[in-house]
C-alpha cells in the first residue's frame, strides 16, 4: 500500500506488526527494569483518537497510557472562564467564541446559560468569522474568546494583524493562551508523577518544530516522541517510544523522536512562529491542575494593546469558585484516571458536566465515558474499536 495514501495508515498489517513489536519491546523492558512503563499523551486529539480505537486495551500489562493536560478548554483556569463570563455583562458587546467553550461551567453560570438568558454570545469556527461579525456591525463591539495553544495563536494574531490593517476598532480579543512547553517542564517537575515517556501533541508540533523539545531529552533525559492520529501513526510512537526507553536504559543519550514526519520539520513553521511573536509576549498564565506556570501565556504586545478585550471593558469579575467534587484538574495532571474519580458518570455526565474535562470534544472524561473506558485495573478483554476502524480502511 502506498505510504502517501490515507489509507495506509489504518492498514490493518502494519497495525499487526507494531502490536507486536510492542509487546516484544515492553517484555523486553520488564525484564530490565521496567515492570510498569508509564506513558502520557500532551494531546487532546490523541487523547480521543486513543480512546476511539481501544488501543489501551490492546497494549501490553504492562504500557499504562495517561492523559496529559492536552486540552486547551480544559486547562483554561476557572478565574480564566470567569473572566470570559464578564464579557456577556457588557452592554452592546457580543462575544463570539468556538462551541467547546460554550457549555464548560465557571463559578456559578456557563456562556450557554447565559445565552439562554438573553446574553449575546454566538458560536464560529474562526476568528475570521467574528471579524466580519464586526465589519458588519460597527455599531456593536465585538469580543472574540481566545482559547488555545500554539497551533490557535498565529491566526487569530493574523486576524489582529488584519482588524489593525482595516481600522476595525470595535473588534477585540480575549487571550487565555496557553504555551505547551512550560506545561511540560512543571509536568517533569510535579513530584508526584511518575513518567517513563511523552507522546508529543502533532499539531502544535507542525509549528513549534522538535527542536522546542529538545529540553525535554537533553535536561530532564526524559523519552519524547512526536506522532500523528491515525491508528498506526499512534502505535508506531508507542513502538518508537518503547525504543527510545530501551535507549535511555543503556544510558546512551535521546533524541526527540518523530513517528510524523509528514507534518512535523524540526524546526517547525517559523513564520507562524512569528506572527504570534509580533502581536503577543510570553506572560505566567494560570492552569487548571498545574497551577501558576511562569512564561506558559500569552498577552497583548503594547502596539495591539487597543485589541486586549481585558483592557477595552470594565469587567465585573466574580469571585472564583471551584467545582466542589471536580477532580478535572488531577485528571490533567495523570495523577488519576478519570474513572478515578468517584463524580465520573454519576453527578457528572457529558448532559451535566461539573468541569471542562467533560465537555470538550478533547477532555479525557469526555473520551472515557463516550468509549466506555475502564479503570487500569478493570481492562480484561481486548476491545473491538481498533479492528472496527482498521474495517474502514
């Protein structure tokens, strides 16, 4: 099969052959030092496409997958959504936003239940979309809630970038940005976590490159891997993965591993790079479960400060309550799965969501309850996810 068709890789063959190449190099590992492998993806879209192919179920006993703080919605900090509800109480403002946010609660009301309430709040799919929202409404401010990480902030700079251009003055933003690798580093310095490897996020890769994980093999002598979200392109970076540990156990020095080269250069795109560098500067940003993390945000530059919504609007910010019983934020952290913890599938649900976790179309408790995904220790049978989709090919 042609290794450029889509096709490949859901190619059920090569799926056989890397399974077995995993099981090979985790019985291997076992035998070395390595009873239990503990392995977590930084991605929201690896976290679905893993749970929508059962491949939990079928890796070795011993390979543990866990859940990272990959979801840009879910590691958005409660005073973060509180700050975004302030927004719906300005008076002649909408606020445009993407859908995942909409239902994700706050202290005491969400941006739906404010919508339903007569607030003018309106989904779009771009940023691009809410600027011609207010080059057809010069009469109304329009605010657009920026959520996401590297991969989201180059276009709604360049969407700044454009409104600044157009004299488009009723136009503004929101940042809540987050920076992927500083989460990592408090990741690898969380006493508490226990990791034998990282499977890196693909798309934020595509802009940020290997060489912005170089930190992650070289200081911390951590196993690392770039992979894609197709079957096989996540079994050949758990394959990967497994060799780079066996690597790191004949203490010879690690590299950044790319299973994506299809997407990912090592040096990423450094003109996306760049229009995020001249609209916004690094800021210490708030994040659910792992807490104040120095340089991980994202603010207005002073040249684009006329475009910070934060700046533009008196906001009556309410004070921040936490979601009594919501463990969101350790299940970010890989402290538990989120069948751990005792609210998962019974006071919280994906109808009534105590946090973003479930809510999100990347959220981990999202996945695991729409897969029906057990606790660690309850997996007994293989399930029949992958070879549904391996069926599609």
């Amino acid at each position: 099969m042609d290794a450029r068709s889509p096709d490949s890789f859901r190619d059920r063959s090569l799926a056989d052959n890397l399974l077995r190449r995993i099981s090979s190099s985790a019985n291997a590992l076992a035998k070395t030092g390595y009873p239990n492998l503990q392995l977590m993806e930084v991605c929201g879209t690896h976290t679905m496409a893993i749970a929508k192919s059962g491949i939990r179920s079928l890796l070795p006993d011993n390979v543990r997958l866990l859940s990272g703080p990959g979801c840009p919605v879910c590691v958005t900090a409660n005073a973060d959504i509180d700050t975004i509800i302030a927004l719906t109480r300005i008076n002649n403002l909408t606020v445009t936003t993407f859908g995942d946010m909409l239902r994700v609660p706050g202290s005491s009301t969400s941006l739906a239940e404010q919508r339903a309430q007569g607030a003018a709040v309106e989904v779009v799919y771009s940023p691009i979309d809410a600027l011609k929202l207010a080059e057809e409404q010069p009469e109304r401010q329009i605010a657009f809630v920026g959520v996401g990480f590297e991969t989201t902030a180059p276009t709604i700079a360049a969407t700044i970038l454009r409104a600044k251009a157009a004299g488009i003055s009723n136009f503004s933003v929101l940042a809540a940005f987050k920076l992927v690798p500083p989460a990592l580093r408090a990741l690898l310095d969380d006493p508490e976590l226990t990791l034998d490897g990282l499977i890196l996020p693909g798309h934020v890769s595509t802009i940020l490159g290997l060489d912005s994980y170089s930190f992650v093999t070289d200081q911390y002598n951590m196993p690392a891997i770039v992979t894609g979200f197709e079957p096989v392109d996540i079994l050949a970076g758990i394959s990967l993965l497994l060799e780079q540990i066996k690597t790191k156990s004949l203490s010879e020095p690690l590299t950044v591993g790319n299973a994506y080269t299809r997407s990912v250069q090592t040096f990423g795109n450094p003109q996306a790079r760049q229009v995020i560098d001249l609209v916004f500067q690094p800021v210490d940003a708030n994040w659910r479960g792992l807490g104040n993390i120095n340089h991980s945000g994202l603010s207005f530059r002073p040249d684009f400060a006329d475009f910070d919504a934060k700046q533009r609007f008196d906001l009556q910010i309410e004070a921040t309550v936490e979601p009594r019983g919501c463990r969101c934020g350790d299940v970010l952290r890989g402290i538990i799965e989120p069948p751990d913890c005792p609210q998962f599938g019974r006071s919280c649900t994906p109808a009534r969501p105590l946090g973003p976790c479930m809510v999100s179309s990347e959220g981990s408790c999202a996945a695991y309850h729409r897969y029906n995904i057990k606790q660690s220790s309850e997996r007994t049978g293989k399930h029949t996810q992958l070879n549904n989709l391996l069926d599609q090919a």
